[in-house]
C-alpha cells in the first residue's frame, strides 16, 4: 500500500507491544520498521527500466527476512538517534511494523513474494485497495491520540479496526468472485481464468476480469455494503497473443525475457495496449474499472532490438471523463 498506510499501520503494531518502550518513541520506531521494506524501490537501473518491478515487493517484503529487515530499522534508528536509543531496545517496535509491511501488501492485488526464497510466486489476496482513506484515515488518528496521551487503548481499538476493515474487504472480495461467476453464466460463459479487485479508494467497485474462449472479459461490479449488487457492463478484448506478437515486432531474445518479466508482474494478464503500438498493458489495472486501458505496459519499439524494453507509466492518459465515470460508479449513479 501507500507508504503513510504502512507506517501507520507499523505504528500500531508497536504501540499494542510497548511495555518496555514509552509509546511515543515507539509509535516512531514502528513508523521506521513501516516503510523500511519499500526501500526496495530504490533499486534501479538506468539501461533496465523493468529491474524495480522484479525487486519491489520481493526479497525485503518476504516473511522469512523479517528479523533481518527488523535488525536494519534497529540500527538505522540507533544511527538516526546518535545511539540514544539502544539498538535492543529498539528491535521489537521496528520488527513489528515491518512485520506488518509485508502481510499489509499481500492484502492487495500487485503481488508480494511473501515466500521469498521458497517461491517467487506473487501473493495477492485482493481485498484491499492500494490506496484507501476509510482504512489509512481512522488509523491516523488512534496513532496520533495514542502518541499524545501515552496510552496503548487506542492502538489496540486502531488494530482491532484493521482486522475488521479488512475482514470486510475479504466478505466484499468473495461476493464480487460470486457475482463475477453468476454474470458469467448468464452470458453463457465458462471462466478458465479470472480475477476481481477494489478499485482505487474503496472496497465496494470492483473491477471484474475473466477469460472465456480467446476473450478477456471486463466489468465493473458495484457492491454496496447494505444495498444490491450492480453491474456495470464493459468492453472484452482478444487474450494476448503472444507468438503473434513476438513475430510482428521481430522480438530479440532480450526482449523475450523482459516479456517473461513482465508476464511474472502482472500475474499472466497480458494485452495489447489499444492506444500505444507495440507496447503489452497488465491487464489487472485501468483507471475506470469497467475498460481495458492499461495504466502501465513495456514497450518493444522505443529501443534497440539489443536493449531492453521500456517500462512506461499512462497516468498522462486519464482523461477529466474518466475520473467522472469512476465517481458516477462510486455514487451508484451508473
């Protein structure tokens, strides 16, 4: 999630535990053990502009190198303090909220290696945006009461609401998979392969995408914690055809690879940008949820047959209507 999101939440993880520790240094050795693990974002490279998707969420989010990310916020924070605040003494507040980075992330649909180095595979439980205030605010503010009253009550209510809130993103995942199932059969559908996840903000528009025949299918499902379902119908596209591909842009064996790379990020969900030639979108993520506009994809065509492919980020394409739909599908209207 967001970074204020998992400093918050590493906040709270370290004031419920803090018996030896006074809350208010706690609440900020928790802050550092919460946002330590996306220090992965910073390795990159200038000639290999795919390197940060096959590092970020990787070796630093995995639960087996908790203890090891722990001991670095440790040290940072005896650094950071001029060794005013002991290393051990620091240790559990920072390995708690590094703890929760990781379990935090799974929660979400990008993909976290929580396994690492078992597996490489990606965990994604979808049941909570990357981004959403009625989770991050409400955290804020038991963190904020907790540190100025020195008392633990509010951070133990605060994680208690986590739990809550995203038991209730777990509910609101499994009716979407059911929802998706049944507009499924009513098309006449069977779905070899699919996926819903909240959009951006929220957890009750989902985008729904499943694959029937050599189609991808995309929808938009609206629901409501009390009221009906809705379905806000969306286009389909033809799945990724990828020896068609590799052909038509005579793909190097470079190339390739970054495809393989790319195809590991987005989970399989491949397709061709329908505005940008020769670039592969994932599919998972657009900015309304009912349309197949890819918010990123790698470009083959816009380097060398010998270099690797680019990355490219399409947040200039969001239109001022496409930010209207996806509020019309947040108020019901639509």
């Amino acid at each position: 999630m967001d970074p204020i999101s998992q400093g918050v939440l590493g906040a709270v993880w370290a004031q419920c535990a803090a018996k030896q520790t006074p809350i208010r240094r706690a609440t900020w050795l928790g802050v550092l053990g919460g946002v330590l693990a996306d220090g992965d974002t910073l390795i990159r490279s200038s000639t290999d502009t795919l390197l940060f998707l096959d590092y970020h969420r990787h070796f630093t989010h995995s639960l087996f190198f908790i203890p090891i990310g722990g001991l670095i916020a440790a040290g940072l924070a005896a650094l950071l303090s001029r060794r005013r605040i002991p290393w051990r003494e620091a240790y559990l507040p920072c390995t708690l909220g590094y703890a929760s980075h990781g379990l935090l992330d799974a929660c979400t649909s990008y993909g976290t290696s929580l396994l690492w180095p078992f597996s490489d595979a990606r965990i994604a439980w979808n049941i909570i945006s990357i981004i959403d205030p009625l989770f991050t605010l409400p955290l804020l503010a038991a963190v904020i009461f907790a540190h100025r009253k020195q008392r633990r009550r509010p951070a133990m209510v605060a994680l208690a609401f986590s739990f809550l809130y995203l038991g209730l993103g777990a509910v609101q995942q499994g009716r979407a998979t059911a929802e998706q199932a049944q507009l499924a059969k009513a098309r006449g559908h069977s779905i070899e392969r699919g996926s819903t996840k909240p959009s951006i903000g929220n957890n009750f528009v989902f985008r729904s995408f499943y694959r029937s025949g050599d189609r991808y299918y995309v929808d938009a499902l609206r629901l409501g914690w009390l009221g009906p379902n809705a379905v806000i119908s969306g286009p389909s596209v033809k799945t990724f055809d990828r020896p068609a591909f590799e052909k038509k842009h005579a793909l190097s064996p470079i190339k390739r690879r970054d495809l393989d790379r790319f195809s590991h990020f987005s989970d399989g969900y491949l397709t061709v940008h329908p505005r940008h030639a020769g670039v592969v979108g994932d599919l998972r993520y657009a900015t309304v949820p009912n349309r197949v506009l890819p918010l990123w994809g790698i470009d083959v065509i816009a380097t060398l047959p010998e270099e690797h492919a680019v990355f490219r980020n399409f947040n200039r394409d969001i239109e001022k209507a496409d930010y209207q739909a996806f509020w019309q599908m947040l108020k019901g209207s639509r």
